[in-house]
C-alpha cells in the first residue's frame, strides 16, 4: 500500500483521500483545492494506508492543531520561546506574498537570538505543528502561509 501511495500522482491521490477528510473540522481548509493538493504532496510519502492521512495532515488545518507535551516542554524553554519571538515579529512585518518569507523569517531569527541548528529549527517547528518531527520545515511553511503561521507562533508569545 505504501508504495503504490507513493507512487501514485498526487491529483489522483487527492481525489481518493478527500473521503478520509468529509468533516465539518477539515472543510474550511479543503475550499482551496491547491493548497491541499500541496498538504497531500507532503505527507505522501509517509502514508502505508489511506486511512493513516488524518494523522499526518492534521498539522495543517487550524481546527485540528494540537501541542505534544513534548513540543510544550521545549516550548516552555526561554531560548526557544525567543526564537518564536523573533520568528513572528518579522513575519508580522513582512508581506505574505514574498517567496523568501521562510529564509529570510530563519536568518531573522539566527541573527537575533544567536541560535543555530536544532536551537533554530525545533522551537519553529514545535509552534508551528505542535510536533518535534515531521516535514522539511520550510515546506510546512510554504503549506501553512504567513497568516496561520504567525497565529500559531503568537500563541507562544508572552
């Protein structure tokens, strides 16, 4: 199963999965047909069954967006809760449609706080999936948008 989901165009898989979503918590985000398609894209390859796309999708929709007390220990860290900080403030003053938004929002961060590497990456992604694992980073982003991210990361702001 898990190959052949690979494996599978994801217009196709699109199609097929939406079933697996028919409730009134994912309905909003699934208006956009592109934006899933790029949600379904991302988690792909992760899925063995089609019923195991709820739980490697939620990351994405607002309704479903939890924190793992393990997100929430590292959270709870000074340093991380700065890189948050500096994360949202300079995406508060950026357009949504700059395409290095990402990048740029990173190398805000870095300069800020002087944080590199899992110091940098984990608290971002902590706030952002309410998760320690997960997608590349900067594709979430890119899933997610400017506006839900920066909803997500003021709720850790003090």
């Amino acid at each position: 199963n898990a190959i052949y989901i690979r494996n599978t165009r994801t217009d196709d898989l699109v199609e097929r999965l939406k079933p697996f979503l028919d409730e009134p918590a994912y309905q909003n985000e699934m208006q956009n047909p592109e934006w899933f398609r790029k949600a379904v894209e991302l988690v792909k390859t992760d899925l063995t069954t089609l019923a195991d796309l709820k739980n490697h999708i939620s990351i994405f929709f607002d309704s479903q967006y939890r924190i793992s007390a393990e997100a929430k220990d590292l959270l709870d860290k000074e340093p991380a809760r700065k890189v948050v900080e500096a994360f949202a403030s300079y995406l508060e003053k950026q357009d949504a449609g700059n395409q290095n938004l990402y990048a740029e929002a990173v190398r805000f961060a870095r300069e800020a706080t002087g944080a590199k590497g899992r110091a940098l990456f984990m608290p971002v992604r902590a706030a952002l999936t309410g998760l320690l694992h997960g997608p590349e980073l900067d594709k979430i982003f890119d899933v997610l948008g400017r506006n839900a991210a920066l909803r997500r990361l003021k709720y850790f702001e003090r």
